[in-house]
C-alpha cells in the first residue's frame, strides 16, 4: 500500500463510503446490515420494509439509508482526502488489515496516512494511563523499542502519556508503528502530537475510522480501542487505574482472542492498579520484551544476532501455503530431506526452493546428509 491516496473507484466502493457516513450506522448495525443484503450497494437500494426487518434498524435509521445517495455528499468526502494525502479503506480493498477483518465487528472504511505493510500484520499493542508516571513513560518506550528491534510493529492510540511513549520508542528503534485515532485525521487529538502523527505517518500509519473532519468525541475512543487490539496479536497494558481506557483495550482484545498482558508496578500507586487486576485475572506479567515473544511461540522465530544474542523474527504468519506446508513435515530433529519430499507430495524442484526460502528466514537449517532441521 503506497502513500498516495487510495479512492474509491466504482460505486459499490462509494456506497460502502455513504454507509459508513449514514449517522447511526455503526459497525455492528453495518455487519447485520450486509449479513442480511451482501454488499453496501444492497443495503442502500433496499426497501423501506426489507430494512425493518433488521434487528436495531428503526424508523429514523430506514429514512437515513433510503435517502444516502442523495442527502450524503461523497464527492466532497472523497475530494477532501484527495486534497490531504488521506487513503480510503474499504473492507473489501486487498490493503485492508486481514487481522482487522476477522474481528467481529471491523470498521467498513479507514482513513489512513502512511503504509500499511505485510508485516503489520505481527503487530502489539502497548497501551496504558493518559497520566502516566516517569516509570510507566520508561517502561512503555523500553518494551515499544525492544519489540520493534525484533521486527514487531507497534500499535497504540496516539493519546498522551503511556500511548505517545509506546509511538516514540518504536520510532527511535528504527520500528514500525500504527496510531488509531478516536478523531478525524484532519482534527488530530491531542494537538501536541502533530509532529508525532507525522512521524508516525512516516514509518507506518495514523488511521481512523472516522471522516477526516470528525471531532475528538468521548464516546469514539472506546469504540476505537477494538481498532488497536483488532490490528494485534495481543495487548500490553503497562499503566492503569481501575477504570482506565486501556482496560476497555484488554477487554476488546480477550473478546477477539488476542493475548492480554500487563506490567506489574508498585504496590501502592493508583496506577498500578488496573495492571494488578488483569494479572489476578490470567494476563501475562511482562517484565521484558522476551516475556511477549516467548508467549507468541511459533509467530516468532528464534535466531542469533552478531553477538550471539537471540533475536526474534516474526517469520511464520508470512509464509504462504506451500511452506507452510514444507514446515509443517520438519521438527527439530534432523529430518530427511526425501522423507519431506514424500509427506508433502511437492516435486523435488519446488520442495528443495522452499526449504531455501526458509532456510533465507531461519526457520530451518540444513544439516549433513541431505538433512534439515527446525532451529
């Protein structure tokens, strides 16, 4: 997905921007509508009496859908991004997250700044307490770079304290990173971190799924907190009060079946608090980075630095069928090459140019007589 805006080029596209902008059409209202029609276009060209039958679609709701395309201006949405360097997403664009898709209730449209690349799909989110104290602001920039260092994208919500640390760590690691706004991307909040969003905007992407003039609404950022936890393989909460935010994060992320973690901190703070309850409640202490990758297992792959170090590669959530499939016949006990030619049923040209794409990313090494092994 390149910088340039990605617009919308036939109708069915453009009816899935007017759905998403029809006033109390939100995401899971959009998923009932399209289970019952299939596509946008439907919902839009459906009878009055078709939509009734909606469970949560009303009388006023079946007004505003009939009367989208012509009340809802498009043209002046799509325009307005063209003129800011914003991309469109639909859910059905091949660009769009395919970690964000499989939640149960994924955004139809993002607006985007920035890339989005194949590996964002190992992504973590680090998220915590607006007034964070010196040792969460710490904590959350060591795990954010430490993550990055081993290839992991980081994922938050470009708030002030814990958020803004997780951005900034990944950046000054030479990371990737991804900020989900509870705002439009042209009413950016907090304003302080304008430069952060274009930084951030420059070595992944800012995203929101709201239209790009949409105010900083209270009510839009838990409903953007299932955008974070959507685009990651699990959630860090480093500080929280008990009725912290970023506890809405962690439940979003138990709800989509991502990993819960949590950063322990001192016994009498206030901010430790949230923390202390996920932890009591099965999340995953962290102390390091380490406690994360080894947590991810198999998403990760073990290799060994210049310096002798372990570095983890997040490797197999990218391979396609066929090495998948190699891997899959290959322990960590050394095993014959043919022995994989025959579980497979590869021809022995295509098996013996996969193992050597694995081999490339280290997720298998070749041992003598014609042998090869898991690391």
């Amino acid at each position: 997905m390149s910088g340039s805006p990605s617009l919308p080029s036939d109708e069915g596209l453009a009816d899935a921007l007017r759905l998403s902008l029809v006033a109390g059409v939100g995401p899971r209202l959009r998923k009932a509508l399209l289970e019952e029609f299939g596509t946008a276009s439907a919902v839009l060209a459906a009878a009055p009496s078709d939509l009734r039958r909606v469970p949560g679609i009303g009388a006023e709701l079946t007004r505003r859908i009939a009367v989208a395309r012509t009340d809802i201006d498009v043209q002046a949405e799509l325009d307005l991004c063209a003129a800011n360097g914003i991309a469109i997403l639909s859910e059905q664009d091949s660009a769009y997250p395919r970690v964000l898709r499989e939640i149960h209730d994924p955004p139809g449209i993002l607006f985007m700044r920035g890339d989005l690349l194949p590996a964002d799909a190992i992504a973590i989110a680090i998220v915590g307490a607006r007034h964070a104290t010196h040792y969460g602001l710490t904590q959350a920039e060591r795990l954010a770079g430490s993550l990055a260092r081993a290839g992991i994208t980081i994922v938050s919500g470009l708030a002030r304290g814990i958020d803004g640390a997780a951005h900034r760590g990944a950046l000054a690691a030479g990371g990737r990173t991804l900020a989900v706004l509870g705002s439009g991307l042209l009413n950016l909040y907090p304003p302080e971190h304008a430069e952060l969003a274009h930084d951030v905007a420059r070595n992944g992407a800012v995203i929101s799924e709201s239209p790009p003039r949409s105010p900083p609404l209270s009510g839009a950022f838990p409903q953007r907190n299932r955008i974070i936890s959507g685009l990651s393989l699990g959630v860090v909460v480093v500080e929280a009060s008990t009725q912290s935010g970023a506890l809405i994060s962690a439940r979003h992320a138990m709800e989509q079946g991502r990993e819960v973690f949590a950063v322990p901190g001192r016994v009498d703070s206030r901010m430790s608090r949230g923390c202390h309850r996920l932890i009591r409640d099965g999340a995953k202490l962290v102390e390091t980075a380490d406690d994360i990758l080894e947590e991810l297992g198999p998403l990760v792959a073990p290799t060994s630095s210049a310096t002798g170090e372990a570095v983890h590669h997040p490797a197999e959530l990218l391979l396609n069928e066929i090495e998948k499939q190699v891997l899959s016949h290959v322990s960590s006990e050394p095993t014959a090459i043919d022995a994989v030619v025959t579980a497979s049923g590869l021809p022995t040209g295509q098996l013996l140019a996969t193992i050597s794409a694995l081999e490339m990313r280290h997720l298998v090494r070749r041992l003598g007589g014609s042998r090869i092994a898991r690391p």
